[in-house]
C-alpha cells in the first residue's frame, strides 16, 4: 500500500469517526436532520479545511475529493437513523473523539511537513488538524469545548504530532510507526478519561485582607 | 450584460442584504453604530471571505475590491440610522437573510465551479458561502445558529447550489436560468418559514423499562 | 535596522502581549495550563493566521516562524506560573490587549499593502488583524467580544489603519511614523477606557431624559 493511499484511508476513517461523534453530540442536542449533517460535517472536515487552508492546499481535500464529504454525509445520517441503537451516546462521542482526535493529528502533522512547515509548525499544524473538528463541534452545540476542559486532550495531540515529527526527521514515517503514533494519542486519552487525569490549574490566591487593593475596600 | 457584471451586481446586491441582515440584528441587540458595522460587515463578507479563501482567491474579493466593504459599511450605516422606520426587525432579518442565502449560493457555487472546484465539492462550497454570512452573525449576536434550527435552511441552499451545479454541467449557466436557482432558494426558505415547514428530528427515545424493543408494536 | 526586523519585533511584541492578555483571561476563567496555553495562543496568533491566510502566505508566519509559537507559549506559561503577582488580572488584560491592537493593527496594514491589496482592504484587514486574536480569546472564555461592547475599540484601530495607510501612500512609512500610528492607537485606546468614552447606540426607544450618564459622580 502505498503512503498516499495510506494517508487517504486513515483520513477517510478520521472523517468517518468524528463525523459521528459531531452527529451523535447533535442528535443528544436534538437538531433536525440537516443538523445533524452538519455538525457532523463541521466536526469531520473542520480540522482539515483549517489545515488544508494553512498550507495552501487550495481548494482543501474536503472540497476536492468528493469521498470526504460523502463519508461525512453518510456517516451522519446513519448516526441519525441508528442512533436508537447506540446505548450511552456520550461515551460514544468521547470515544470516536479520540480516535478521530488520534487520526487527523497524525496526518495533519504529515502532511504539514510534506508541505514543508518546519517542525515546530507543522506539530502545530498537526495538533489543530486534530482538535478542530471537535471544537467547532462544541462550540456549534453549546458545549464547553473540550480543548479548554481540564483533560488530557490537546497534550496528547501534541505528544503525538512530536513523534511523528521525529520519525519524520529519523525518515522513519512508515504505515507501522505512524499507527504507533496514532495509538499513543489515542492511548492518552482514553487513559486520561478514564482515570480522570488532569492537567494543572493555576493556583489564583483570593485578595488578601492587607493587601491595599485600590478602589476595592 | 457580461457574466462577471451580472456575478458583481448579484454579488453586492447580496452584501447589501446581509449587511442590513446583520445590522438589523445588531441594532435589535442594542449594539453601538461600530458594533452594528462589524456584524453588517461579518454577515455580508464572512461567507465570501471563506469562500475566497477556499478557492484559493488571494486576497478575497471582499478586500480586493473597495466597492464590497464599502456597500456592507453604508448599508449598515443605513440601518443604523434609518431602522426607526423598520416596523419590525426580526421580520426584516429574516426576509433579507433569505435574499442573501439565495444570492450568496448561487454565485458562490458558479465561482467554486469556475475555480475548478469538482461539483460535489463546489455544491458544499456555495452552500457554506450562502449560510456562512448568517452563521456568522449568529454566534456575533447569541443566537442559535439558524442553519441548526429545524427549519428548511441549508437544505434550501443546497438544493439551489445542484441545480446551479447541473446548469453549469449542461452548458446552461447564464443569467435567466441562474436566476430562477436564485428564487428556488428564496422560494423555499420564505414558504418554509410562512408554512413552518421543518426537518425531521431524530426520535431520541428515552430507556423506558416497558419498551417492547425493536419490532414489537 | 531593517523594516523587516522592526516588523519582526514589532509582530512578536504583539504576540507576546496578546498571548499574556488571553493567558491572564484563561487564568482568570480558572482554566488548566493547556486552556490557558491555547487561549492565549489563539490571542496571539489568530489575528496574524486570518491576516496570513488573507494575503496569501502560506503556509502563515504563525507556523512558518518557530519564535512565533514560541514567543506564545512561553508568554502564556509565564503568566501561568507568575499571575499571582499580577495584582489585578482584568486591568492587565484590558491595557495589553490595547497594545496588542495597536501593534497587530500596524503591521497587519503594512503587510496587506506590501501583499498589495488595495488600500481600503488593507485598513479593513489591518484592523482585523488588531481584533481578531481578542475576539478570538472572547469567544473562548465566553465573554462578550470587546469589539461588540460600547467602547472604542475597531474604531481605534481603524483610525490607525488608515493613517499606515496615508503614511504608505506619502512614502513615510517608516519606523517612527509607524510607532507614531501605534501609539495613536493605544492612546485612543487607553483614554476612552478610562474617560469611559463611547460609540452611540440606536435609539431603539426614544432617549430617557433623567439617564445620568456613565462614570459621571
């Protein structure tokens, strides 16, 4: 197989993922059919319309090749019909979350670099291909966006798109490593939800009485 | 009369709308006259921005071209002073929001065509060029977004943005028959609305402990 | 020194200003370290990534450029670890974002006219370059974007838009015009805040008579 056939399934699957965990967030919210596609949509290529804008990739894939919309149409509608079938839709979100979180971080890193984004760039590039689709996921259905939850999401994006960058460096970016790559992301994430692991917050101290804050007592 | 003069005055006729959409809007939210501007401006150039950007027209229309943001800056100046004589502005917003979503996708989707978008593709393309505006000055203003309230919106666009797509397809893509997309749209949206016409909504059927399961009524 | 170094510094002074007012906004929204990273990175550079985008650098300086990125993260971590000793969190936001958009509103002008957009798009997308990361940081941490509240704030940086804009025409665009521009618009800035200076708002209802106006004792 060779690589762009790779990166394309990986895509195709990343868009499949996050297009149902935008559908199923919009049937919990309960949008109408056309909703429904559409958070799917905004969740499934949002990342990569933002990525492929970055890196002058005109017009982006989800445009040009019309498998991505249509597996994002797909996807979505069948989230609607079967969604009856899908027992806690909450868990599923946050699952295919980082699936789609584990995919699109990895390709977004990869194709940032084949379009020559130095490194730092492209783990940024990377990073925001991967979470993207999930912001505008919630910020379109009133949720607080999980980027700013006080989870392991971003980070674990970050790590991931790091070490892609560095087999990319070592001319490492084989099919095997990368899947590695993905797992790692993926990996974080589902241990991070399920053991509830946090990332610091700051520690913001009240007024203190003496302090002589102007104009407050 | 030209392709490109009839494309530039169904474009800024469509500026013109959505900017008096969005400052209709904003003055209802009792925003300040630069306030009333930005959302005119975001509602009347935010789909078209995006748009650009996606086709790959550097720099958008809407910054190429002085007479865009100068006809979205009088119009909004014009609600601003003149809205005292709109009876009711929820009924404008409407109305006017209806005009721009048919003008935006109809020219939107001939430029994604003419820019050698493929048709699936240029049909999403000109569809998110004609809610983009009104999406826009949704989130600006809090309110819910209307291409996710259950009502015929987007589909509208996207049945116009076909028939645009099949025209093009056919070597028919002249003003008349673009047109007639152009009123498809409004033609839906404004019966849809009058009618209360809405998408269906996914059944979300809460675990009750007598379901009969699948099959069994 | 070279314009394009004076640009440089000016660009990362920006983004060190606007990472610390999103940072401090996150820190005050008791965000985690990730939260307040990505905040103010979005402070920092989303004005910039739209600029870059706008005018057709690909992939934006945002990525291009490690000491962009950096510049960010490091700013947000510091004001992570050191607010305690930034006494009043608000008041710090309100006067580096001031400078912020005095900076970004300048160079983003510059850059749009070198990219040679015309000089009425160049003002409109040098002052979103000013707004964009604050209404960016706004609409993450939930508060009402600055731009729509009743202050001086895009007029400002309009105002300082359009005197790059002249000083380019004039061939003055030098160093120390261009800070003159800046600091017009910081100083703009800065005294309608505190002389609680404002844009009118549409008389929706005829004016009350006994409104004894803001800040007045």
């Amino acid at each position: 197989m060779t690589t762009s056939t790779a990166l394309l399934i990986a895509d195709l699957v990343g868009v499949a993922v996050f297009a149902a965990s935008g559908a199923s967030a919009a049937v919990a919210k309960r949008l109408d059919l056309f909703g429904v596609a559409f958070v799917g949509f905004v969740a499934a290529l949002g990342g990569g319309i933002f990525r492929g804008l970055v890196i002058g990739e005109m017009p982006p894939l989800a445009f040009a090749d019309w498998r991505y919309a249509t597996t994002a149409a797909i996807t979505a509608g069948a989230i609607f019909w079967l969604h009856p079938q899908l027992a806690r839709l909450r868990t599923t979100v946050l699952v295919l979350d980082a699936a789609g979180l584990a995919l699109f971080t990895v390709t977004g890193t990869l194709k940032a670099l084949d379009a020559h984004v130095p490194p730092v760039g492209a783990c940024v590039v990377g990073m925001l291909s991967g979470i993207g689709g999930g912001l505008g996921r919630d910020l379109l259905t009133g949720e607080i966006p999980v980027v700013l939850r006080r989870e392991i999401y971003a980070v674990a994006a970050l790590a991931g798109a790091v070490v892609v960058a560095v087999l990319d460096r070592a001319g490492q970016a084989h099919s095997a490593p990368l899947l590695g790559a993905a797992v790692l992301i993926f990996g974080l994430r589902m241990v991070a939800l399920r053991r509830r692991w946090t990332v610091p917050v700051a520690t913001l101290r009240p007024p203190r009485t003496h302090d002589p804050g102007p104009g407050q007592r």
